[in-house]
C-alpha cells in the first residue's frame, strides 16, 4: 500500500564485533565478523568468530557472545545456534539475556569457557539471529 501507515520509516544496516566473555578468560581472534540489518523493531543479526588463542583461569566460568547492537525485548527467547565446528563442547542453543547471548551446550547445560578449544584456528562459529528490540 502507498498510506502512511505502509511507510518504511526505520531501516538500518550495519557491523558489529562479537566476543567470547566469560570471567577470566582472555580470547584472542582471527576474525570477528558482525552484521545486522533492522527494519523497524525487526533485527536480524549474522556473526562468523574464529579464535587464535585462549587464555586465562576462567575455564568454568559461565560463556556467552557480547556485542549484539541492540538489547532483545525480554520476550525474545532463545533460538538455534548456527554452524560450530573446533569446540570442545559446541553449543547448540543459545539464550539471550540482556544485550548478550548465552550458549547452551548439547546436554542443555549452560556453556562455559572450557567449552573454547585452545590453539589457533579454533572455535568457529557462524551463527545468523532474529529478534525484536524495543526501539
């Protein structure tokens, strides 16, 4: 329809950088690759992380993805987590809480850093998302 009402009035594309976080750990990367497209209070989101290195004393330590560019409403839920392979224990599911996702590996376990494999060329992880946001 041509009415206001059918006007597109909020259409973004951007990046963003997705992380590894967990409490004590340290990540270094080969790629960290995030984009997004929002139309109205629709975000999709795509990620692709590849690490080169793992370090740190937070091996139990509860892992989520930090950097998404807007905070999910609270009703958003969880979704299937794309394509990992190089993990320990690859998550399969993942949750958002706040402004970053947490991953849940196979057995329906929260995912934590020990979940990362160390060495170079590890944990990829390609994943694509779709969730409403507030504004």
């Amino acid at each position: 329809g041509t009415g206001t009402a059918n006007t597109l009035d909020d259409y973004e594309e951007g990046t963003w950088t997705p992380n590894f976080v967990a409490s004590g750990l340290s990540v270094s990367y080969n790629t960290q690759v995030g984009k997004y497209t929002k139309i109205g209070n629709a975000v999709i989101c795509t990620l692709e992380i590849n690490t080169s290195d793992i370090s740190g004393d937070g091996t139990n330590n509860q892992l989520k993805i930090t950097g998404i560019p807007f905070t999910p409403v609270t009703n958003s839920g969880g979704f299937a987590f794309g394509g990992t392979y190089g993990f320990d224990e690859a998550p399969g599911v993942a949750q958002f809480s706040g402004s970053d996702i947490l991953l849940i590996d196979p057995s329906g376990n929260w995912s934590v850093a020990n979940d990362l494999s160390d060495g170079n060329d590890k944990n990829h992880t390609y994943s694509s998302f779709v969730f409403t946001t507030a504004s």
